[in-house]
C-alpha cells in the first residue's frame, strides 16, 4: 500500500473551503466546524485511489496496517486519525507489540496509546518501566496502566522492587492494591521510614493511597519534626487525614523556600486575575 498524507489532502481541502466561507463562521465556531469536516472527509471519495480514506485502511490487513503506521512515523508523515481508529477497531494487539521495543518515543508512544490495557502487552510494558530505555512520560504511562491494574500485576511488581528495579515506580503501582497483603503494607512502611527529604513527601502519599490506617502513627510522628519542609508537611498531613486521622497544630513556614515559592506565584496569579477582571 502507498503511503498517503491524508491529513494534508484534508488541509488543502480545509484551506479551500475556509477561503470560501470565511464570513460564515468565528473563530470559536471553526474550532467545532473543522472536527466535524474531517470526519466527513474520512467518508470523502477520493478519485485517484478510488475509494475513500476509511475504505483505504479498511482494505489492509493488521500487519500492513501496523507497517503504515510505522512508515507513517519514520518518514515524519502525519498520522491520519482514520488509521488509527481502523487499528483500534480491529484490536491488533499482537502486530502493534512489536512496536513496544523501538528506541523512538513517538512509536512507542502509539503503540501504548492503541494496544491500552491489553494484558498480552504487559510484558513489554514491564520492560519499558525495568529497562531505563525511554523518557519519563512514557514509563509513567505505563505505570498508569498498572495502576489501575494493580492486583493482577502485584507479585510481579513486588519481585521487581525486591530486585530494585523502578523502585518509584513499582512502590506507586503497589500502593494501588486492592486485595490487602501484610507484604505490601510493610513494604510501603518500610520505604517511608527510609526515605529521604526528597522521596518521603511521596512515599507518604503511596500510604495514604494504600489506605491501611495502622501507618498512622508513623506518618503523626514523621509530621511532628520541627525540621521538615512545607511541601513534606502538606504531604503528610494529607495522608494522615486520608487514614483517618487528624492534625491540626498550627506551623510556621514562613523561611520554607517551598512555602515562599508557592505563595508567590499565588499572589502573582490573583494579581493577574484582578487586572483581567
């Protein structure tokens, strides 16, 4: 199959028609008028391939499908939506794994966004998170879809954190499941107690989304030290007030770095607000 830019065949088709109505709509209209051409356009016959753009990719198998997508990125073509829906539609899962291993972000990046929880690509996904190889947005998109499958992939995740092995990410992941195990809970104790300055703000949060109330009197003596920061102390007190718990004796953070940051910009933004208003 030949490789079609279907989505500059749509903006040369949009340039034209906006020219001709361009008294008709706002601005704010054309920003609903132009999904609605597009979809439109899927459905547009197209005389030189003799079909329109959703019959073109519905014509193709899984792997010529998954191939086009790949050249579609390779030679920095614009992925037309319509492709994307056809694979999707389909659940190719098995032609789109593959994709998974590739060095480049933006091909790893539609693979994940089309394969979703598809549980034969949690292997890959492992990988991903395990191996260090791709950019911090990926692997928390990955870490995402744990999340929500948390109970099914635990024993794995657990063995993986044993091994230190994404320790972050696999604690996040841990502090998701349901089904409450001894194991878990003294793992996610356990990494709070050793945390430093700059990890226990969120360890304290992966407690407080565990949900085991018996963490509470660690996480009210950590919150008790004179020393911590604003940013740990809000943590905390969240955390502490998502198990059930309470404090509320009043601290000072006037000279907290953090604290100061965040009051700035809150007065800078309420100052912009009053101008606009």
């Amino acid at each position: 199959m030949k490789l079609i830019d279907f989505d500059g065949l749509f903006d040369e088709k949009l340039t034209q028609y906006m020219e001709e109505n361009k008294n008709k709509h706002t601005e704010k209209q054309w920003e609903d008028v132009i999904p609605k051409l597009y979809k439109k356009f899927g459905d547009t016959y197209i005389a030189k391939l003799k079909c329109t753009p959703k019959e073109y990719y519905a014509k193709m198998t899984d792997e010529e499908l998954t191939a086009t997508l790949s050249e579609h990125l390779a030679k920095d073509v614009p992925v037309p939506e319509f492709l994307c829906t056809e694979l999707e539609s389909r659940g190719a899962a098995e032609t789109l794994i593959p994709l998974l291993n590739s060095e480049d972000t933006q091909t790893v990046s539609y693979a994940i966004n089309l394969l979703g929880d598809a549980p034969c690509a949690f292997d890959a996904y492992f990988s991903i998170l395990t191996e260090n190889r791709l950019d911090e947005d990926i692997r928390s998109d990955v870490a995402d879809i744990f999340r929500l499958h948390a109970d099914e992939v635990k024993d794995r995740v657990y063995e993986a954190y044993q091994q230190g092995l994404a320790t972050e990410y696999m604690l996040e992941i841990l502090s998701r499941v349901k089904e409450k195990e001894e194991r878990i809970y003294e793992t996610l104790l356990s990494a709070f107690l050793t945390a430093d300055e700059a990890q226990s703000p969120m360890r304290a949060s992966y407690l407080a989304a565990y949900g085991d109330e018996r963490a509470l009197p660690t996480l009210l003596k950590r919150i008790e030290d004179r020393t911590i920061g604003f940013v740990e102390f809000q943590e905390l007190k969240y955390a502490i007030e998502a198990l059930g718990g309470e404090y509320d004796e009043p601290r000072d953070f006037t000279e907290d770095k953090d604290y100061l940051a965040i009051e700035a910009a809150s007065a800078k933004s309420h100052s912009e607000s009053e101008q606009r208003s």
